[in-house]
C-alpha cells in the first residue's frame, strides 16, 4: 500500500433507520486520495454528496441549489470520521487503538441486500473476513457513532465492508466492489462545484 495514492471503488449500501418501516438501498462511488481527500458520492435512487478537501466538509442532493458546509454541530465529527475512512482505505492507520476500544474475530460477512430498482448491486457475495469493531474513545466520533465494523477480505486484504452504528441507533451498511487503485481523479474531482 506504499504506492497507493488514491483509490476508487463503488458501494451499494443498506441503512436501517429508526424512521423508515423497511431498509433503504442505494449505490454510488467513493473516491480517496492522498492527503486527506475524499468523495462520498450516492448515485441511486437518488443524487447527494459529500466532500472532504482542504480541511472542510461540503454536501449537496439532488435538491439542493447549491454547495453548503457542513451543518457546523455535526461538521466536525463527519469531518473526523471521513478523514479516518480515508486513512483506514489507504492502509493508513495510525494509532487507531488509540482512538478506538478494538476487538478482531474472523466472521462471516453478511449477504448485501438486493438491489434497488433494478439497479446492479455490487459483486461481493457472503465471505470469511477479519472484522475489527471499533468503539470510539473520542467524545466528538462518540457523539456520533457508538460502533464501527471493518471487514478485510482474507484474499486480497482489502477493506471490503463497513458497518456504522450511529448514537441514536440507526445502522449504514456498506459494501465495496470494482477498488480500482491510482485512478485517474480530474482536478475538480474534490471541489465542491457543479450538481451533486
């Protein structure tokens, strides 16, 4: 992982929220690069955005007319988690037990949901995979999100999953397919400029 520079890769994720009757599906692409940048971009069913550059948090949907920081009582917090994602998929990690309570055991990865709509649903099938959860000891992520799961791929060992359990109980699942390492990123791939 010394060479990687960036990395680009699709999601197709399931959210369990306390306000919806059923989980929600939906896909799109995560873009990382080197230092600190990244793209969190959902495709389907609907369009919205979320960037990490220069230090600053920027979102849009598919509604909204323009570019807007993040909300400021939860900017830093996204902010912190999206730079440690960045860290975690460059194999970056830092002290992370310093900053999380860690435990590891090798599982089996969850079958990702169908897809949405007919939408395609990225190719990871049920796997064994070393999966870390992480229990944050910073009182900022902790506000936020009582527990975080990674799970690397045995074959390639590379993070293929990510389950996020936020404060008020709500779950995002996520998982990667199509990594595909050094892409060519254009020069406004982290600018927070055009739709979402």
């Amino acid at each position: 992982m010394q060479n990687v520079e960036s990395v680009r890769l699709t999601f197709v994720s399931e959210k369990k929220l306390q306000v919806l009757d059923k989980p929600f599906i939906s896909g799109g692409v995560i873009i990382i690069a080197r230092p600190d940048q990244v793209r969190f971009q959902t495709d389907w069913p609907y369009r919205s955005c979320y960037i990490l550059h220069a230090g600053k948090v920027f979102s849009r949907n598919q509604t909204d007319a323009q570019w807007r920081s993040a909300d400021l009582d939860r900017a830093q917090a996204i902010q912190t988690i999206l730079d440690q994602f960045a860290s975690w998929a460059l194999d970056k990690t830092g002290d992370i037990a310093g900053d999380y309570t860690v435990t590891m055991a090798r599982s089996q990865l969850e079958s990702q949901p169908a897809s949405a709509a007919g939408r395609p649903t990225a190719a990871v099938q049920p796997a064994i995979v070393d999966l870390f959860t992480l229990i944050p000891r910073d009182p900022v992520v902790a506000k936020a999100v009582t527990q975080i799961e990674l799970g690397f791929s045995l074959q390639t060992h590379q993070l293929i999953f990510i389950a996020i359990v936020s404060a008020d109980g709500d779950q995002s699942s996520f998982w990667f397919d199509q990594i595909d390492v050094n892409p060519h990123l254009t020069a406004t791939c982290f600018e927070p400029a055009g739709p979402a």
